[in-house]
C-alpha cells in the first residue's frame, strides 16, 4: 500500500515538472502588459524587440524568426523607414493627400536623420523635446506641427507593438504667441519683381504666385490640361499621383497680363513650368528657391513665395472683391480668408446707416 502511494507521489510530481518546462518561456522572451518582446544579443548589441503578439506559442515563433534574420528587424538603418512607410501607407487608404503624406514624411525623416534613428526604441523624449525645442524657437506653429506629426507616428508605434509605451505622450502642443501679421507686397514691389525677372520659367512661377494664388506645389503640377486660354480659366486638377492640399479641384480666372504672357507656354507637355525636369528624390519636381531668392536679393525685396499667394489674396480683397470670390480662388474656407484678409475689406458705408 506504502509502495503505491510512493509511485503516486512521484508521478504527480513528474507531471508538474514535465508542465513546468512545457511552460517556460524562451530564454530573453519577456511579457510587458499584453504583448511579448524579445531580448538577445546581436554583434555585441542587446536588442529588445516586440514581437506584437499575445500569445505565447505566436511569440515563441516570431523570436525564432527574429533569431533567423536578426539584421531585418533589428534595421540595419532602414527599419525605421520601412515602418513610416507602412504608416504613410495605411493612411493613403484612408484617404490623406498626397501634400500631406509628402509633408509627413519630409518632417520624420528630419528628426531620424538628425538623431540618427534607426529603431523605434531610439525615439526618446529627450530626443523629441530637444528637436522640438529648436523648431519651437524658429517657429512657434512649426514646433508644434513637427511634434504632431511625431505624435501620430509613435502612437502608430505603439498601438501596432513597435512600442511599449509612447514617447511622445507628456509632451504637451505648446501654447505660441499671438501671430503678427503676414506682410504683403504692394503693387509697386510687384511689379518692380517682374521688371527685374529674366527667366521665363521663373517668370511663370511669379505669375502663377501672384496672379492665380497657386502654391509652390501647386505651380509645379500644371499641366496644358488646367489650362482653358478660349475662356480665360485655370482648372486646379487632381491627378493620380498628386492631390492640391484642400483635396477639392477649383477654378481660377486668369488676369489680361498673365494670360497674354502664357500662350507661347500653354502647350508644354508634360508640365507649363520646366517641363524637362522630372520628379527626383527632393520634395518638389524642380526647386527653384536658389533663382527665386536670388531675384529677390537683386530687387532688395525679402519675402517667401507663399507670400505671392498672400499678395494675391490682399490685393483682391482690398481691392473690393468678395472674400467669398477669394475663398474659392483660394481653395481655403471663408473662416481662414476673413480671419487672414478681413482687416483689407475697404470701408463698409453701412456703419453710417446707424447714425444718419
């Protein structure tokens, strides 16, 4: 009787044993909150790396995947960038511009390029409070935008289990200073730019500016198809590569001036502007800042090229044309026009009706 209670005893201690090294987890397979990760050495590195997965067998398969091919997750330099790549491209699907996704990653590959990012558990918040900081104290609106798009991006991370936790959360949008007003050229600077001008290519890029309030990128993107010489139209058009920022096609008139300055222009294939030029690895198909700033040096004007577009709502609007008229030209709401240009309305007689 002694002798089979003895021979129990140590088969149920054999089966928890047996259980026990079923259930131990792979050597540097940790649980942080519902996920697993996997920590191992590579070329004298440690490496901690999600798996992204929940249970336990999944995980196991994915460190072994992970110890296969180790320089494939752990980046070798591009694994930051595959991942913004599958983050820009689930947000194309779910129907961003173009301008933005180019806008989005032009700011992210910024930060991993100045910081020498090559894995997700690189981006720290010191990293993006110093990054931030200097963007801050150039502009208050940039700082802010460029910790937006670094907040999207990390909460990406860590909702997909790149992450365990998001760097970004704790950094708050910092409040910026009330804006001072943009300035607008006058006519006469206007039209001293365009005595001085030589390049007919530039010239085109002033006029599309001041005359039709195209943006750079917007400039670049016009084909002979946008433009209708019989009726005097530019038709701002989406294609399948590119998208205007406001997402919506939009209709402008074209001024005497430019449209007799265009004709000679108007059938270039396969763009108006530097139609030799195609898309390279910069953000724009052909930057013409150095030209542009060079012009402006020349004239002894400073300003950006938005401000064309800035001009050429200003001008409008103090002028007496509705900023209703300006809004669609634009492609921008009424709120931004009136908050931007409000103050250039000329006098309302109306006020008068009161008091008379």
């Amino acid at each position: 009787m002694l002798f089979v209670l003895f021979l129990g005893i140590c088969h149920t201690l054999l089966v928890t044993r047996f259980k026990n090294l079923c259930h131990t987890p792979m050597q540097g397979l940790y649980k942080r909150r519902r996920k697993w990760w996997f920590s191992f050495n590579h070329e004298g590195m440690r490496c901690r790396i999600s798996t992204g997965c929940e249970n336990e067998a999944d995980a196991i398969n994915r460190a072994m995947q992970i110890l296969a091919n180790p320089a494939e997750w752990i980046g070798d330099g591009d694994r930051i960038g595959k991942l913004l790549d599958d983050f820009l491209a689930l947000k194309t699907l779910r129907g961003v511009s173009a301008a933005w996704t180019t806008e989005e990653k032009t700011r992210l590959n910024a930060f991993f390029r100045d910081w020498k990012i090559k894995h997700p558990t690189d981006i720290t918040p010191a990293k993006i409070t110093q990054w931030m900081d200097g963007h801050w104290k150039r502009n208050q609106d940039t700082g802010n935008s460029y910790r937006a798009s670094l907040a999207r991006f990390t909460k990406w991370l860590r909702e997909h289990g790149h992450l365990s936790t998001d760097p970004c959360e704790g950094i708050p949008r910092r409040k910026a200073k009330m804006r001072v007003r943009k300035r607008f050229l006058s006519r006469e600077e206007c039209r001293r730019i365009f005595d001085f001008v030589t390049d007919p290519d530039l010239k085109l890029c002033l006029y599309f500016g001041l005359h039709c309030g195209l943006r750079k990128g917007e400039v670049l993107q016009v084909a002979p198809h946008w433009i209708d010489l019989a009726n005097g139209l530019l038709h701002v058009q989406a294609s399948r590569d590119w998208q205007p920022k406001d997402r919506d096609n939009r209709t402008i008139p074209l001024t005497r001036e430019f449209l007799e300055f265009l004709r000679p222009y108007a059938d270039r294939e396969p763009y108006i502007v530097r139609p030799d030029v195609t898309a390279g690895a910069g953000r724009y198909r052909w930057d013409f800042r150095r030209p542009f700033t060079d012009l402006l040096d020349e004239v002894g004007i400073k300003c950006t090229f938005h401000d064309l577009r800035r001009t050429f709502a200003s001008q409008l609007v103090s002028s007496g044309v509705s900023a209703y008229k300006v809004a669609r030209w634009l492609g921008d709401g009424m709120a931004v026009v009136e908050a931007h240009y409000g103050h250039l309305i000329p006098n309302d007689e109306d006020v008068n009706k009161a008091w008379e």
